[in-house]
C-alpha cells in the first residue's frame, strides 16, 4: 500500500523508549504506509535525552515537541488545574490547525486531548490503553474515552480495568523486534556465577525489586542477579543500591549496572528474566523481550505479565510481594530447567508477539475504522 493524503496524528505522553514509547515506533511502523503520520511529544516529560525524539527523526517521521495538557499525577493539584486551563485554547487552536482525519492516543494520560480533538472536529480518536485505571481518577477516564472511536488495549487486565463494556474495547497484545543478530554477551556475564538472572525495569517503588532482594537473599543468592535500569524522572523511585546493602549479605552476587544503550543483549545472555512487580501491571513487555531470544520469564501473579507467561512451560508465577515464594522458585530453579522453558518461551514469541502480528492487527482495526467512517 502507498500513503495516502490522510492525516494521522499520533499523541504520546513522553519522550523516553521505554515500554509505551517503544509501542509508539511499532504503530507507526504499522500505519506509516496507510497514513501520512505526524507525532506530538510533550514538553513536561522528558529526561533531557530526547531518546524517542530522535528515533523517530531517524526514521524520517514529522515529529514535534508541544506543551500539551498531558494528565500527571504530579499535576492534579490547584497549578496543575490552571495550567490545563491556560493550555485549552493554545492547544485546541493547534488541533483545528492541523486537521487531521484520525487523532491517535498513545497512552491514557493523552485523554485530555479528547474533548479538545471534538472541539476541533476531529472526529476519528483512536485511544491506546496501555495501563490499568486503578486510581481515584479512573472514573476520569472513563468518561473522556468515551469521547473517542475506537479503544485498544494491550491486555485483557488492562481491558478489565478499563471499566468499559467488552464490545467497546479491542486488545491487540504488544510485540517486540526480532532479535538483533551477533550480540555479544556482557563482560560481566563471562566472569560471574551462573544462572545469571536480570531485572530491567525502573526503580520505582512498585516494580518489587525490595520483593526481589529479600528472596535473593532467602534462596541463598544463587547464582548471580544484574540490576538494569534507573529512577525514573519523576514519582516514587527506591534505591537499588541501598536496598542491596539492606538485603543482601553477599552483595558481591547483585550485580547493578543501571542504565545501559544495550539491555537486549543483557536479556539474551541471561538465564532467566525476572519481573517482580508488587501492584498490577498492565502487560510487562521485558517478558516478550526475553521471549524473542528464549530466555524464560519469572514473573508476579500481577495481571499482565501473567497473561503471557505459562507456569513452568514458558517461565515461573509467584504471587506478588511474596519474597519467599519467589526464593523457592529461584532456589528450585536448574540451568536446565531454565533452558527447557526458554526454548517454549522462543515459540511463544514466534506465535504471538512478533511485530508482524501486531502490525497486522493493528493495520486491520484502523483500516476497518477508515473504511466505516
């Protein structure tokens, strides 16, 4: 298919590639050559990298930054009410501008835009749901999305929370890349104990690494642990490093290496992938991450991540915030265990988490869509 003179703008809630922002490429991939396609990033959110930014320059996408009436939590008090107010006008006045034939939103905290996009008859709002509506402002959001068109979400937990009726709601599962060819393993990997095990998240207090540390530490520290990933930008945040001194009374098996340019090939050279997140979790995309390069996942009973690992087939389930549930998993756990459930986890990817499902499938819904309308 070719592009057509249509116009679709797409809307996220940040400018980083981590999970949501990481979908974002994938959907325009998918609607690149059914839409002329034009991204807005918020000017709020940013860790002064500009990491999402620049991918898309790269990849030749109309991309801008705009002060947007993105919903924050850190926003939701009398100056955050009156900046949403002094950006109504600017940003209605941008939409009409603009006038696309379909506004796509990226993640829930776009859905301020949603009363805006009518405003400026935009009629044609498709809205991503990529997180559960746990919060006192679920009510919120429910309200605004149904100002939109279309709703897709990434799981069925995400869809359960939604609150919005199962014939009003699509869920199209994530999808990852393809693995990257001839990675090479991680110095570190080569000179630890085995199993290596990674966690690669944020460091905000309800991904679990303090459940995570306390069963390291229960199932006597087997094997050796590397901790991905950083605090995020803003919101609650824990201190790896000091929980390791906590918890941990052989530290020298916690390896934290923090932000890294290349947490595939961690992935790929690990044993096994942990997500130990304490509260739900709306899909948990490091899984289909280690999935790709068969390297099994262990994850909490927290929703999403649930959904895609099977027990003791293609990872291992424990309940959430149970440390010593999860010690007897790592305690229990061989290398080839680990090596079987990986090679069942690698056909799991290949049957439902590739980008060409997920393209196609989202493809399909915005054509149906295009074609009604």
């Amino acid at each position: 298919m070719s592009v057509t003179n249509e116009r679709l703008l797409i809307v996220h809630s940040s400018d980083e590639l981590y999970g949501s922002d990481r979908m974002l490429l994938e959907v325009v991939q998918a609607l690149g050559d059914l839409w002329t396609v034009e991204v807005w990033l918020p000017v709020d959110r940013q860790d002064g990298r500009q990491l999402l930014f620049k991918e898309l320059v790269r990849r030749g996408v109309a991309v801008h930054h705009v002060d947007l009436p993105i919903l924050r939590r850190a926003w939701l008090n009398p100056s955050g009410v009156l900046r949403f107010l002094r950006l109504t006008v600017p940003t209605w006045w941008r939409l009409h501008k603009a006038a696309p034939q379909r506004m796509y939103l990226m993640t829930s905290a776009c859905l301020l835009l949603a009363p805006l996009a009518r405003m400026a008859r935009i009629r044609r709002i498709t809205l991503h749901i990529q997180e559960p509506w746990i919060s006192r402002e679920a009510p919120v959001l429910r309200a605004l999305a149904r100002l939109t068109d279309q709703r897709i979400a990434i799981s069925d937990t995400v869809a359960h929370f939604s609150g919005l009726p199962s014939t009003a709601i699509q869920v199209v599962p994530n999808a990852v890349p393809h693995p990257t060819e001839n990675l090479t393993v991680p110095a570190q990997m080569l000179h630890s104990p085995a199993p290596h095990y990674v966690v690669a998240s944020r460091w905000n207090g309800h991904k679990g690494h303090r459940t995570l540390l306390r069963a390291w530490q229960q199932a006597g520290c087997p094997g050796t642990l590397f901790v991905l990933g950083g605090p995020p930008p803003s919101g609650a945040q824990v201190s790896v490093p000091q929980l390791v001194e906590q918890f941990v009374q052989q530290p020298q098996t916690v390896q934290v290496i923090g932000e890294v340019p290349d947490p595939e090939r961690w992935i790929a050279a690990a044993d096994g992938v942990i997500l130990p997140t304490d509260s739900i979790e709306g899909f948990g995309l490091v899984a289909i991450e280690a999935f790709r390069h068969g390297t099994p996942a262990i994850v909490s009973d927290c929703g999403g991540p649930a959904e895609i690992v099977l027990h003791e087939v293609t990872g291992l389930i424990f309940p959430p915030g149970d440390s010593q549930a999860l010690a007897d998993l790592l305690a229990g756990a061989t290398t080839e265990q680990l090596r079987q459930m990986g090679t069942r986890a690698r056909q799991e990817y290949l049957q439902k988490y590739t980008p060409e499902h997920f393209h196609s499938r989202i493809r399909e819904l915005l054509s149906v869509r295009r074609a009604r309308t």
